[in-house]
C-alpha cells in the first residue's frame, strides 16, 4: 500500500530526517554512536520492545539514495514489513512524498489472516498513512527553525 502527500521543503530536509531517525534508532538499540555518514545500505541492528523488552525485530536499512529514497525493512517471527518514503522534487519549494508499506507474513496462519484482513483494513491504513506523512512533514519542518 502507499500514500502520496505533497509537502513544503526540499527532499535533503526530509531525507536528512530518515536518516537521523534511523541514527537514532540504532543508537537507542546497539548503544553505540553512529556518524550520519556510516549509515549504509545493508546496516541492521535488533530493536528490543516490551515491557520487559522480551519482544525483539530486526531492522534492515534496504535502500538509500540520497536526496530520493530510503527504505528499511522490519523483520520479526510474524513475518517482514518494509516501509519506504521515495522524494520527489516539484520545485517551487514543494516535494511529494511517497510513503509505502508492504508485508511478507511468515507461516500459514500469519498469511491467510493478512489476506483476509487486509481489504477491510485498506481504507483505515491509508488514512492512517497519509496522517503519518503529514506528522513526518510537520517534526521536519519543526526541526529545520531554530
């Protein structure tokens, strides 16, 4: 599924911002420093959650194209999400944001609930999507003025 939002900016804010959140995920999960100019293609790391952070996901940053793209991938014993926000510039200060998330179940049971469930939670999950984007715009927009 994806969502598509027009925003204010240019795409080295917002880009800036994804890795910055993934430097900080990293940090907050392995407890080591990360330069922003470490982060690679490939880099993964297992975000620890919880109460008693007994419940564990392995996140992988899939692709990275500066200015354009970044993707990770979220694997857990439930299966594979990956979520990916693609900028565009349309000049005129405005970007497009892509934003998309697709899910590869892990087992049976895991795949036929996703299946079943899926077409009736289409139309919450863009919404809710959307809202993501715009909360994304917003905290970059925020973050940019001193």
């Amino acid at each position: 599924m994806e969502a598509r939002l027009t925003v204010t900016g240019q795409p080295e804010l917002y880009y800036q911002l994804c890795l910055e959140l993934f430097q900080a995920d990293y940090q907050g999960a392995t407890g080591q420093t990360i330069p922003l100019s470490e982060i690679r293609e490939g880099l993964s790391f297992v975000k620890r959650f919880g109460k008693k952070r007994e419940q564990s996901v392995k996140v992988t940053l899939q692709q990275l194209v500066e200015n354009q793209s970044y993707a990770v991938a979220i694997q857990s014993n439930r299966g594979v999400q990956f979520l990916t926000y693609q900028l565009r510039s349309l000049g005129q200060d405005e970007v497009e944001i892509c934003y998309s998330e697709d899910y590869l179940p892990e087992g049976r049971f895991n795949q036929l609930n996703y299946k079943l469930l899926l077409p009736l939670m289409r139309r919450s999950l863009e919404k809710r999507m959307l809202l993501q984007i715009k909360k994304f715009a917003e905290f970059a927009i925020k973050k940019e003025v001193p």
